[in-house]
C-alpha cells in the first residue's frame, strides 16, 4: 500500500473506546502519523489528540482520512457516508480496515473517481495464498494468544519485536489483522481469507528465516471465543509457534461482544494452546503473560502483574506500560 500520510483518525460514533482500537493502535505506534481526530455525536472514543473538521485536518496536513473504528461485522454505518463523501470532495484519500469494503460502494466510489482521490481496502487479500503444508520452517516464530479479542495480542508482538530491534537482534513484526497493516504497510488480512487458506497465509507470512531470527506473530480472536475461534487456530497452526505469550485484559466482565460467556482462565488458555500449538511444533513452549492493565491505576496494576506471575510462574508483563524486555529475555532463555 501507499497511502499518503499523515491521516486523519475518524472516530465516528464509536460507542466505547475499544471499538476504535484501529485508531488506537496508529496513534501509539505511529504517532507522527496522526494528526488528529474526527469524532462525531456521541462518539465515547478519544484518541488524546486534537479534535478536527476535515477542513483543519487539511490545514495541518492531513491527506488520508482514516476510519479508525472496528465495528462488529466490519461495516460502514450510514452516519458515516455523509462525512466520507464530504472528505473526498475536499481532497482527502480514504483508508478502511473494515469488511465493508469502500471499493464497493458506488457513491464512494463515483466521488472518488469525480475528485480524484484514492480508496484504499485494507481487509483485502491480495495473494493467492496456498493450503498450509504442515512442513517445519527455519527461524523462530513467536505468536501471542489472548483469554479474548481486543486485549493486547498486536501491542504485544509490536513491542517485543521493537525490544528485539533495540538488541540488535533478528526480528520482524508480522501482521494479520487491519490495524497492523495500516501500522507497518504490510501483512495479511488472515480474517478476510477464505478459511481452507488461512493456516496457509500463516504459513506464507512466516517463511523459511535465519535460526537466530525470530517473527512476531500477530495474534487474533480467542481460542475461546465462539465468534472467533476459527482464525486463531490458523495462527497457531499455520504460524507453527516455537513460543506462545498469553494475553489477557483484567477488567474484563465477559469475552467481548458475548454477555453469556466468561472469559476461560490463564490456566485455560495455556493448556488449550499449548496443546493445540505442539500438533504443528512438539518443541513449542510459553514464554510469558502479557497483561493489558491500561484499566487499573498505578498501584493496582504492579499488584496485579505480581500476583498473576506467582501464580502462573512466567514472567509477567505489561509490555506497553513496561517494555518487553523481559518477554524478549524469556525467548532468548528458551
């Protein structure tokens, strides 16, 4: 992809903070590209930064209007339409992570033409992936796995491989879901691939790699989450996982989306993934926990990150909070 940047992070209606995890995740791990944020009524997601019309956007720079927001289902909302038209008309390009493509919107698609602007589907895959093959692959591959969508698999794998990179050690970020995509430039948009080619992308996304190098598999969805489910067991499948990290976010009264379901405990997900994980990698191990504590204060979250260490025996971390540096020591120790 070439979008032009900096971007314009659209909010629209988002009704609570993590349906706009797309926007989150720009202006955390690509600050410099965003310049602000377009937030409509009753928008309860805010990015921090400064709130703009798409006239001030343009102003300080801006030339892609991003929608920043993760809907269930992945759609455009009709509240939406106005505002894109609008940003075309006045010479934005439109970026979009969601399952609704713009592309296949005629309107959006008859301004774009009639401006000359460009629309850009991230959730599209653009490689005629293969079906996986199960054989072993040079290289390490570490893939973060989670009690639940949303709790901080993508941070996660960004921080250890920006740790790695500090160390002067062989890593790459390998991204499957949109928000990873917008962040790097590229990867797979694995939930968007037809399933019988997901563990196959996985595969594809990982190749064969030095032995001291190791990828940072994105992880997606929940083992445990009968939404879900199905493309996370691609990943750990198809990416062949020599170490897992688990995640988990702690305020968290349900899974995601699912009010009658409870989320499984740590000791769930270990054992179900690490199972699931040695049918493709006998050798593959946990590596550590990486906690989301972005809703606990100072002094609740240190003790929080220690009980769940005594408890689980593996290095726990917030790695976004606190650096990855000893989620990356675990996988030099492995």
């Amino acid at each position: 992809m070439m979008l032009q940047t900096p971007y314009l992070l659209f909010l629209g209606d988002a009704p609570d903070p993590l349906a706009a995890k797309v926007a989150q995740g720009i202006k955390d791990w690509r600050p410099q590209y965003a310049l602000g944020q377009l937030r409509l009524n009753g928008c309860r997601a805010d990015m921090k930064i400064p709130d703009m019309t798409l006239a001030d956007g343009l102003a300080a720079g801006a030339r892609t209007l991003v929608i920043g927001v993760a809907n269930r289902g992945g759609v455009i909302s009709p509240m939406w339409k106005s505002v894109l038209l609008d940003a075309l008309a006045q010479g934005y390009d439109l970026a979009s992570g969601l399952h609704n493509l713009l592309r296949d919107d005629p309107d959006l698609v008859a301004a774009a033409h009639a401006h000359g602007r460009a629309l850009y589907d991230v959730r599209v895959p653009t490689v005629n992936y293969p079906i996986a093959n199960g054989l072993k692959r040079t290289g390490k591959r570490c893939l973060a796995v989670g009690t639940d969508c949303s709790v901080g698999k993508m941070y996660t794998g960004l921080a250890m491989d920006a740790e790695m990179k500090r160390r002067g050690l062989k890593s790459s970020f390998r991204a499957t879901g949109q928000t990873g995509i917008l962040i790097t430039g590229e990867g797979v948009p694995l939930d968007a691939v037809v399933a019988d080619f997901m563990a196959g992308a996985v595969e594809w996304l990982t190749p064969d790699n030095d032995p001291d190098h190791w990828d940072h598999i994105e992880g997606q969805g929940s083992l445990f989450h009968v939404s879900y489910s199905g493309v996370t067991m691609a990943l750990v499948h198809g990416g062949q996982p020599d170490a897992l990290v688990l995640c988990h976010e702690p305020t968290r009264t349900h899974m995601r989306g699912l009010p009658d379901y409870d989320l499984p405990s740590l000791e769930q997900v270990r054992d179900t993934a690490l199972m699931l994980a040695r049918v493709a990698n006998p050798a593959c191990q946990v590596a550590g926990i990486s906690i989301n504590t972005s809703g606990l204060d100072d002094d609740a979250f240190a003790d929080h990150l220690a009980t769940v260490e005594q408890r689980m025996g593996l290095p726990t971390v917030d790695p976004f909070r606190q650096g990855a540096a000893r989620l990356v020591d675990a996988l030099e120790n492995l």
